[in-house]
C-alpha cells in the first residue's frame, strides 16, 4: 500500500512539475522532441526553451521515475499527509518549487489504492 501511495505521489509531482512548466513558459513558438525505447515507450522529451524529461519503467511497462532538468528549477519537495490510508481517506500532497516559478499545493483522493 504504501508503494501505491509513493507511486501515485510521484506520479502527481511529475504532473504538478509539469503545469508549473507549462506555465512558466512564454508564449513563442517551441520544438519538442520525443524519443522512444525499443519497446515504444516514451524515453526522454526535449524543449528547446530548457526543459528535458527522462522517464524510467518497471519490468511491467509502469513509469516509476520522471526526471526533469529546467535552468529555473533550483529545488523541488513534495511531502504526503500521511503514508497510509485507508478506503475514502484522502492524503495531502504538498508540492514547494523553489527557483523562479510559483508554489503550489495539490490535493487528491485515491479511495485506499
């Protein structure tokens, strides 16, 4: 349960990261590059205004690991309310970037899975 918990709060970081790059970015014209692995899975994204994501998988085809490079991003935390839940309980993510972006908060409910 608790690896499900970790999963789906990295999982949320990556996403949050991703809004937060998003909308950090200017409006202009940007390449995007995707390259795939041999299994034709999503291996690593390029911006050409900065950002870079490399994804990593499991054994079952699962990204277990996003990994972003960006010249603004100087620290990001995320931290669960709890480590455990319960069927209905819900958990508090905390998301705190540090660098030249905005701090947010995401809260979702994952019904104990």
């Amino acid at each position: 349960m608790k690896e499900r918990i970790m999963r789906h709060a990295s999982w949320i970081a990556g996403l949050l990261l991703a809004v937060l790059t998003s909308a950090s970015v200017q409006a202009a014209t940007t390449t995007i590059n995707y390259f795939y692995d041999s299994h034709n899975r999503l291996q690593t994204v390029i911006r050409d205004d900065g950002p870079t994501y490399s994804y990593t998988y499991d054994a079952a085809g699962n990204i277990t690991r996003r990994d972003t490079s960006a010249t603004w991003l100087s620290s990001l935390t995320v931290s669960a309310s709890s480590t455990t839940i319960a069927p209905g309980q819900s958990v508090t993510l905390t998301a705190t970037v540090a660098g030249s972006s905005p701090t947010g908060t995401v809260q979702f409910q994952i019904n104990g899975v």
